[in-house]
C-alpha cells in the first residue's frame, strides 16, 4: 500500500442498484484517502443530501439511469446550486450515447462505462486507476455552472487586420466538450480552415462525441480518418494520435508513446508548428494536466497564433494555465476564441 497523504476524500455515490452501490463503495474503501460519504438511490435524494451534508463532498459520482429525475437533470441542478466535480458512470445506455455525453455537456468532468470497472476485482489495476481517477478529479475546481462565462466575448483582445491561416489545432480535455462546443459555435458553417481537434475521452465515447459535436456546432464535424485534410472539424478517434503532415495530409499514430495521451495535444499542434508555420494556430481549452502546452510553444516560435481558455470559464484550469505560462498570444473566455478564429482568413492561393 501507497503512504497515505493524510487528506481523505469525501465521495457520494448516486446509484439506484443496491447491488452496484454496494460494490462501488468496497472498491473505493480499499483506498484509506477515499471515505463514502453517503449512498442515495435518487437524484432527488442526493440533491437533499448535498444541502445536508457538512463538511461537503469533495466529489459525486452519478448514474445517469435513474427513477423520477434523471441523472442528466440532475448534474445541471447540483451545478447550479452545489458546483463540485462529478463523474458519471454511465450504464444501460449504448457507448457513446447521447445521454452519457449531454451531462458532460451539463457539467460533469468525466464520463466512465461502467462496462470498464470490475466491481469483483477491487485491488485489480483498473480499480487502482478508478480510485485514483476520483481523488484526481475531487481536487478540481469547477464553475459555478458549465455555461457560465462561456459566452463572453473579449473583443477588444482579438482586435487588430485580419490574420492568414491553413489550419486550426483545437485541444480540450475535463470540462472541453461544452467549452468546444461554445467555441465552435460562434464558427459559420461556411469557415474554410480545418480545425483539428484532440479531446481527451474515456474508452468508448469518442465516436459518440463527434455526432454530439455535430449536433451542438453549424460546421460539420466528423472523426478524423487518414487521408486530405479540408474544411470542417476533424476529431482525433480512440487510441490514435492525430497530426498533419508536409503535404497537408491528415496522418494517424496507434503506437507512439508520446506522454500519457493517446490522441496527445501536443502531437497535434507539433505538426501544427511543422506544417503550417505561421500560419498555423493552437488552441488549448479546459483540462487537467499540461498536454498542449509544449505543442502550442511550439506553434508560437513559428510565428502562429497562440491562445488558451481563460481562467473564469474553464471548468478546470490546468491546461490552459500551462499553455498561458508557454506564452499564448490570447487568454480569452471560449465565445471570444469562437469568435477570433472565425475572423482568420484562409492563406490566398498563389497565382
């Protein structure tokens, strides 16, 4: 057993199965920093308990398949009225599902299958990374609401003639789908740049985000596959790095180990720097950790335009503070991003 840092992590489980519940808690008592604080078969019931409770939990996890309100419904009250990180472990719904990537959308950090975790298994090595997954995201600040501050727009920052650019890397992670979502929704379904997109997802839903991305956004979205770059947003699939190589083609990595993410923000915007140059732009949103940060110096020192999510909007600003720290041009709320990427011209063609 690891040492212990002394700081218990406060955990409420919303769960209609008895059974499921039962096991959920075994599996996070096995590590002494995590304490179930409660276990609620409702998500009027935890509702109440949050009012309850003193001191507060650091994190809930939620069930989406509920009786009476809905999990989705309720993430959206909790963070309206009690903001704090919630994992959703999602179950009875298919991979990807609607369902599981709207409360993202209402403000849950994370989405797990339930389909990943082996209850009978405690001390397994999935259990271990579950239970170290939570006191991860028990430590994040979150908004008050996911939508708050998404919106503005700091116009008097993006200013300035109208910049040339070939291609768009976009990077997000805990609290990105929203954000990106908000940021891509100020673009026209006409905008004639390429946005390459990394988000990091949990197994299983990132073919589902990209048609939930579709919906949300007047561009078209789809997964990235390899082959001819063109206009529209192209998102990195499950398990594959995603870059843009000399010829202006998309390429896709299965095996390269470049840091702990598979698709990697920084892979991107590195290909970014080396393809497009100065005309190439980085952009890094919420998430936890630094992916992005190197990739986007990188796209700095070749002369393109760098920007990072601000601090007031981003659910978690781990990410973006880094990015910011490596020197990004802009440090805008993710309607202003929208909106300063919607006013990039494509480079002209040469006659």
């Amino acid at each position: 057993m690891t040492a212990t840092t002394g700081e218990v992590r406060r955990v409420l489980i919303c769960e209609d199965s008895a059974t499921y519940a039962a096991g959920l808690s075994r599996l996070l008592a096995r590590d002494p920093e995590i304490h179930v604080v409660g276990v609620c078969s409702s998500a009027e019931e935890t509702i109440t308990r949050l009012t309850q409770l003193e001191p507060k939990p650091h994190v809930v996890t939620m069930d989406l398949e509920l009786p009476g309100m809905s999990g989705g419904d309720a993430i959206e009250q909790i963070m309206n009225t009690h903001p704090l990180p919630i994992l959703v472990l999602a179950g009875g719904v298919e991979r990807g599902s609607r369902t599981a990537l709207a409360s993202l959308g209402a403000g849950a950090l994370e989405v797990l299958s339930k389909d990943t975790l082996d209850l009978r298994d405690p001390h397994g090595a999935d259990a271990q990374a579950f239970r170290g997954r939570v006191k991860l995201l028990s430590g994040v600040r979150v908004l008050h609401h996911p939508r708050a501050g998404l919106s503005r727009r700091q116009t008097a920052n993006g200013s300035g003639p109208a910049r040339r650019a070939t291609v768009i890397g976009l990077c997000a992670s805990a609290g990105g789908p929203h954000t990106l979502a908000a940021v891509l929704g100020e673009i026209p379904a006409t905008f004639a740049i390429p946005i390459l997109v990394v988000q990091h997802m949990a197994t299983g839903f990132t073919e589902g985000f990209a048609r939930w991305l579709d919906d949300q956004v007047p561009l078209t979205v789809r997964l990235a596959g390899p082959g001819p770059t063109g206009p529209g947003v192209w998102v990195a699939p499950e398990g594959a790095h995603l870059a843009l190589n000399g010829a202006n083609r998309l390429v896709l990595d299965e095996h390269d180990d470049a840091g702990p993410h598979r698709p990697s923000a920084d892979v991107l915007l590195r290909s970014v720097a080396a393809s497009a140059g100065a005309c190439g732009v980085a952009v890094v949103l919420s998430g936890m950790g630094r992916d992005g940060a190197d990739g986007l110096g990188e796209v700095k020192r070749a002369g393109g335009l760098t920007i990072a999510q601000d601090e007031g909007s981003s659910a978690v600003f781990g990410m973006p503070k880094a990015a910011a720290e490596r020197g990004a041009e802009l440090v805008l709320a993710p309607g202003a991003i929208g909106l300063r990427l919607g006013a990039l011209r494509p480079l002209e063609p040469v006659s």
